[in-house]
C-alpha cells in the first residue's frame, strides 16, 4: 500500500477532483516536505487506482482550457481508502510521518473504538520508548565522562528524546479529542462499517 494511494483517496474522499487539483492541495498543505510525496506518484497512482476501479474519471471542459479528467471514489474505492488508512495507522513499519498523514485523512475512514485503540497502543509504545531512551541518555551520560564521544551525538540524543516528547503530547490530545465524545462527524459510524 502506498502512501500516494493514501493522499489520492483521501482527496477524493472530500470532494471529486482532478489531477492538477489534488497536486495543488498537496503543495499547499506541504506533504511533498513532510510527507515525501512525489508529484509524479500521485498521477501514477490516478491511473493505477483508476484501471483498477477504484476510482472513476470523468473529462470536463472549462471554457477554453483543454480537457480535464475528474475523479471520484467508486464504492470499491472507498473500501480501499479504509483499508489503506488503516494500514497507515496501525503499521508499527511506517514511520511517524506515515502516522500522521494518515492522521491528515481520516475522514470518517474508521470508528471512534478503533481510532482509540489504535492510539492507546501509540501511547503505549511511545511511552516505553521515551523510558529506554531516557535511561540510554543516562548511559551515554556516564559513557561521555569516561569516553570522547562527538558533539552530535549528544545533539541527536537532546534532539530526539524532544521528538518523542511532543509527539506523545500528541498522541494524548489525539486521544483525548477522540474519547471527548465530540467530533462524530470526523468518525464512520458503526451502522456504516458493513
């Protein structure tokens, strides 16, 4: 599963566009930086999701421009935005950029229970990995007296036990969001899921 299928579906699963548009949005929203989307993949994936009917296109003409297609989500494409959002959530694999582009297109892709489970185990990993990590930084302490070890390593160490830190204030304000009971409108609803 791609993540360019990932950002396609999630697209469309707002609104019908074309190409040209769903690069835009991408651009504004800055996921070529952060997310490493390539422009090219995100037309491979329209014609890869299209042959496989997962999402349908349509040619309009505006005025005198050339011919556009505009694409929607088929119902088996909606099937599939689900499956891959899921994927992109729950993958201990993917990278915490994955995460949270999944995070940017939930769109009522999962339940509120699942979401939170989902998140809970994020908590949960990060959590005993900010431990390990702490007590590692105390190791690399005592190991700094007695050894050289290079100004950069100390930097990483500094740099990414803060990394870990804001991301699981994330996650609990994820999670707490999610469990306030609001937002229903951001979850699929269970008679929905079948």
């Amino acid at each position: 599963m791609s993540k360019s299928d990932l950002v396609v579906l999630g697209f469309l699963m707002i609104k019908p566009m074309y190409g040209y548009e769903i690069i835009q949005f991408i651009k504004h929203r800055e996921l070529d930086i952060w997310a490493g989307i390539k422009m090219p993949s995100i037309y491979k994936a329209l014609h890869r999701l299209e042959q496989k009917n997962l999402i349908s296109g349509v040619q309009e003409i505006d005025g005198n421009n050339p011919p556009r297609t505009v694409y929607s989500l088929t119902p088996q494409g909606g099937d599939y935005f689900r499956k891959v959002l899921n994927f992109f959530l729950k993958s201990r694999d993917s990278s915490s950029q994955d995460f949270w582009l999944a995070i940017s297109f939930l769109n009522r892709g999962i339940d509120r229970k699942s979401f939170l489970k989902i998140v809970q185990n994020k908590i949960s990993r990060l959590e005993n990995h900010i431990d390990c990590h702490q007590q590692g930084l105390l190791q690399f302490q005592k190991e700094k007296r007695k050894n050289y070890i290079p100004f950069y390593i100390d930097i990483l160490m500094e740099v990414g036990g803060k990394i870990h830190q804001i991301e699981l204030e994330g996650m609990k304000k994820l999670y707490r969001q999610a469990a306030s009971g609001d937002f229903d409108e951001d979850f699929l609803q269970e008679m929905e899921e079948n």
